[in-house]
C-alpha cells in the first residue's frame, strides 16, 4: 500500500534520558504543535519549563498538566513574542519561578500567506516581527540571564543554549511566502551572529530547521491523500515528519552531548534539502 495521511505511522515512543536534570528552559509557542512536543522532550529530559503561549490559556494548561503528571515541573507563561515588555514580563516569571534560565527554544512562529503583489503591510510586518523579531527579543532577555548566572559546571559545562526553530526555507525560496521566507533567512544570520558574539562566554546558539512536520502551521499540505501525496514528493525519505522528531533533536542540541556544536542550523527534513526535483535527472 502506497503510504497516505491515514496509513503513514507515527513515530515509536521517543525515550529520553535524563540529559537536562537541573535545568530551566523557555520555550516559546508552545501551546501546540513543534512547541509542544519540544517542551514535552525537554521535561521528559528533566528539565523544567516555562511553556509560553500567545492566547487561550487552555492548550498551554494542558502541556503543563502533562508534565506535571509525569513528575515533571512547568508553568504556562502569557505572552506575545514580538512585544518588547512581554518578552521581559516572560523571563522575569520564568526566573522568579525556576530560579534562572538554561534553555531558550525559539520557536513561536506564524504564516501570513500571499502573492508578493498581493501582500500587505501588516501580512509582512506580523510574520516578520513574531518569526524574526520574537527570536531577537527572546534570545537577547536569555542571553543577559546567562551572563549573569555564567557557568555552573554543576548543571551544564556551558552558560546557556538556544535553539532558534527555523525551516528549510532559510534556504529555499517559496514563492506565494516572501515574509516567511525572508523571516526565516534573517534567522540564519541572527543565530550565526549571536552564535560568534556569545561563543565566549560560552553560549551555543544553534538552529533546528524542520522540513514538513505535522502540525496545525500546515493541515492544508497534510490532511487529505492527494495532498499528502504531492508532499512526499518533496520528501526523499516518504514520510512527513511528526514534531517529535523536532524534539529529540532540540533535546540534544541543548543537552552537553552536543557542547561542540555551535552556530550550526540542523536540518530535520527527510532529506527535503537533497533537491528531490533532480532524483530522475532533472
Ligand atoms: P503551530 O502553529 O502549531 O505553532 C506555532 C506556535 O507559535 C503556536 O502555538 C502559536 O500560538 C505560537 N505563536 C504565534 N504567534 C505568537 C506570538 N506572537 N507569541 C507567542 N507565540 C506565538 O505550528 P508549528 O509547525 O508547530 O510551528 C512552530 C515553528 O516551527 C514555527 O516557527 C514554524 O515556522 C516552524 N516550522 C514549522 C514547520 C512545519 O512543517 N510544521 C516547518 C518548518 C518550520
């Protein structure tokens, strides 16, 4: 049977070991999809976290339960990303909360889709100033928590981690998604920048860019068979990515296992990156 949106399966039970005990993260939208999974991961990992939410406080709630259960802890933070004095009220609860902060997972993000003639203002300014100015504003409150704190060997060997969630379009055009690209690719070189300026004091910063991953962001390209079925052609490895896939990677990425990486974007895709287009020549 050919693989659908009905018969594709989902990924085993990830298990995690206790990699982040001690540790704090931030991670922002998520309430829902990518963000969720990750804050899950994280806490599975042993590390408390801030699950940050941008309205309706009952998704975020529910993460939070879902840790809680498990033995984890968590609290469900209001706040708007691309908003100077949320983001600061954020780490304030965050820190006033858990103590400090170890891990920031920027990952709110949104589409506001259009032609390029078609696009208006406040579509270019929304994406742009929650996918790119959120991850600034964010990174920037984490960054000051960190040098502030600075190593302590005891918890990780470095001062703190972030992980900007960006996509394969940081590097591939999409037409009809000039914000979102462009938002994306201003990702790039905001985490290479902070990832060069912040190295010394022993800061990582790295990327996570998923390719197509389940999640509300994209029903459309998922939850029919004939749509499902034109994404994996963009998919070498034929199947859609669940966003747990995202988290075992954000898990490693903040854990120090991966204490050598930095200023890298690591791309989680199937292999869309591989130029599926040219696999019967061109
Ligand atoms: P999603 O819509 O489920 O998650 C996005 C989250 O961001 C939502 O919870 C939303 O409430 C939150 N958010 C939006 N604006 C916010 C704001 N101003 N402040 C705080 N939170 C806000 O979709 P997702 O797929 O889980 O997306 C998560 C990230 O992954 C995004 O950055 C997205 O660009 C990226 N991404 C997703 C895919 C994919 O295929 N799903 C691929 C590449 C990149």
């Amino acid at each position: 049977m050919s693989p659908s949106s009905k018969t594709v399966s989902r990924l085993p039970q990830a298990t995690y070991q206790r990699v982040l005990a001690g540790q704090v993260a931030v991670v922002t939208g998520a309430s829902s999809g990518i963000g969720k999974a990750v804050a899950l991961g994280l806490a599975a990992a042993g590390a408390s976290v801030v699950v940050n939410y941008a309205s309706g406080s009952t998704a975020a709630e529910e993460v939070v339960d879902k840790i809680e259960s498990s033995g984890g802890r968590a609290i469900a933070v209001l706040a708007d990303v691309a908003k100077e004095t949320e983001v600061q009220d954020l780490f304030r609860v965050a820190i006033k909360t858990f103590g400090t902060v170890h891990i920031l997972v920027n990952n709110a993000g949104l589409q506001r889709d259009a032609a390029l003639v078609d696009m208006t203002l406040d579509q270019w300014n929304t994406v742009l100033s929650v996918n790119l100015t959120g991850q600034f504003l964010c990174a920037r409150e984490a960054a000051r928590e960190f040098m502030r704190r600075e190593v302590d060997r005891r918890i990780s060997v470095a001062a703190g981690k972030i992980i900007c969630i960006s996509s394969v379009h940081e590097m591939i055009p999409w037409a009809g998604h000039a914000n979102y690209a462009a938002s994306k690719g201003g990702v790039v070189m905001l985490m290479k920048t902070m990832a060069q300026e912040l190295a010394p004091l022993r800061i990582r910063v790295n990327s996570i860019a998923p390719g197509a991953i389940r999640t509300p962001i994209n029903v459309g390209a998922w939850d029919t068979p004939q749509a499902y079925q034109n994404l994996l052609k963009l998919i070498p490895y034929k199947r859609i990515g669940e966003p747990e896939d995202i988290a075992q990677v954000a898990v490693w990425l903040a854990s120090d296992a991966s204490d050598y990486v930095n200023g890298t974007t690591l791309f989680v895709d199937g292999g869309m990156m591989l130029y599926p287009g040219f696999v019967d020549n061109g």
